[in-house]
C-alpha cells in the first residue's frame, strides 16, 4: 500500500528528525478530517494533511456537524 508523508514533528528542539518521527496518513476516517478541522480551523490545512480536496472537506463536515 503505498503511502504519503505528510510531515514530521521534532521530539528535541535542533534535534534533526529521525524516520520514526515521520508523520503518515496511510488510512483515515471522516471523524479524523472533523477532529483536525476542529483543531486548525482551516480546511485548506486540514485537506492537504489528507491529500484530498477542500471540497471534500467541506462535504464530509456539512454531513457530520
């Protein structure tokens, strides 16, 4: 299954990240895409950490809250 990495957090400040710091979103549910909008508040972050569309952001938001 191939996957995207999305990003990395850094455990250490200055510390350079190590693969297992990596962030990967191999599967997801609309309950994720929810819960990050709810912390960001920005549905253009919040698709591009899925990969997908702003617009199915705003389907499955409008369908869940």
């Amino acid at each position: 299954m191939p996957v995207e990495i999305v990003g990395y957090e850094v455990v250490e400040a200055g510390s350079p990240p190590s693969f297992s710091s990596w962030v990967v979103h191999q599967n997801w549910t609309e309950n994720d895409i929810i819960e990050e909008y709810e912390k960001y508040k920005d549905k253009k972050k919040v698709a591009k950490i899925y990969g997908i569309t702003t617009q199915q952001v705003t389907e499955i938001l409008k369908r869940n809250v």
